[in-house]
C-alpha cells in the first residue's frame, strides 16, 4: 500500500514537470483562449469608438471609419471620453434621436406615421393607435400594396368593435417601424373587408408593449420615453 502511495506521488510531480505553461487570453469579444505561448497572444487593440445601431444595440470598434455611415453621425463615441463626440473633421453634427413622432388626431382619433416592410416592399401607412387591440391590424388595400398575397396566412376569427366575429388572416411582416422603433418579425392580422376608418388600420399591442410612450395632445405628439 505504501508503495502505491509513493508510486502516485512520483506521477505527479513528472507530469507537473513536463506540463506546459498556458497564458489566458481574452479578446474584445469576451472569448477566453488559453495559449502555450505568449508570443501567440494577439497584441491589444485599442477599442475606443462605439456606436448604436437602429435595433439599440452598442458595438465597439478601433475607428471611427468602421462604424457604418447610417451611424456614423449620430452616436460615435470615445471609450476614454463617452460625453465627447470624435467624429472626423468635415462631419455634419450629430443627428438627435428621434424622441418624439409627429401625428394628427381627429375625432380622439390618434393618427401615427408607419412603415411597413414585406416581401421587399416598403409601404408608407396611416394607422390608429389603438392599446385596445392585442395585434396590428390593417385592411386589403394596404395588404395588397404589402404584397400580402406571397405570405404565409392563417385563416382566424376576429372579434371587431361592436363585438362580432369577422373572417380575418394572420400573418407576420418583416418589420414595422416609426422612426427609429422598430419590432421586427411582427404579427398583423389582415381585415377581409373594407374599413370606413379613415386610416389603413389599427396599430395595436404586438408594436407598443414593445416602447414606452405618452401622447401630447396640445403638440399632436407621440413622446417616447
């Protein structure tokens, strides 16, 4: 048994002998590689600049010519100094967000600017808003324009305001978006018959749970918080 015990210890202190040194490394992206060889440690990269693409999303890169110009002019900062913009001489300035959306309201109806995109078209729509209804909903005339006729529909019931049910297609867009809020991959249920709303349909909970947001009547506008 003894000789067992001293056999193991032999072992092990061989194989910490002969075991190789590793260096940790973490690049910029968080990954963490253990290396044999300090030498094979890529050399640091000054990440300095971020910017923030449409979806919110905060990228950080080595200089400012790699941010896309889309954002270029709106959120470039530096690491050291986040308050100051570094952008390059000669740039226009920094373009603010957009924290407030322009609208009519007629009748207590409230009126919002939206754009839809579908199969590769990209439509102009006038929707109410309305936090009552659980889907964006939209008529045929604006279906048609949408290229709706391509998408993937699921034949539904929909229960309208007077409380009847009314033959409806489900169905998903690529996006909808208002300024600068988006949700992509949205649901909207497609009305089978015509609407003498005044509008192209009903902009509903699958958009605005997604944003806070309070409406100034005085302003006619939407503010987004």
């Amino acid at each position: 048994m003894r000789n067992i015990f001293w056999l193991i210890i032999f072992l092990a202190v061989a194989a910490s002998a002969t075991a190789k040194e590793y260096f940790k490394y973490t690049d910029q992206n968080g990954f963490v590689y253990w290396l044999d060889d300090k030498s094979k440690i890529p050399s640091s990269i000054p990440i300095q600049y971020s910017y923030e693409d449409k979806y919110g999303i905060t990228s950080w890169v080595d200089d400012v010519s790699k941010i896309p110009d889309e954002f270029r002019n709106k959120s470039a900062r530096s690491k050291e100094n986040p308050e100051k913009s570094k952008l390059p001489t000669g740039q226009p300035p920094q373009e603010p967000r957009q924290y407030a959306t322009k609208i009519s309201i007629n009748n207590n109806q409230i009126v919002v600017p939206v754009v839809f995109k579908n199969k590769g078209r990209k439509i102009k729509a006038r929707m109410i808003l309305d936090t009552g209804a659980s889907v964006t909903t939209i008529y045929p005339a604006l279906a048609t324009r949408l290229n709706m006729n391509k998408n993937r529909l699921t034949n539904i019931k929909s229960i309208i305001a007077n409380g009847t049910a009314t033959d409806s297609l489900l169905t998903k867009v690529d996006y909808i978006e208002i300024d600068d809020k988006i949700v992509a991959n949205s649901e909207v249920i497609v009305m089978l018959s015509n609407s003498n709303i005044g509008a192209d349909g009903l902009l509903g909970n699958s958009f605005l749970r997604f944003f806070n947001f309070t409406i100034d009547y005085e302003k006619q506008l939407l503010r987004w918080n």
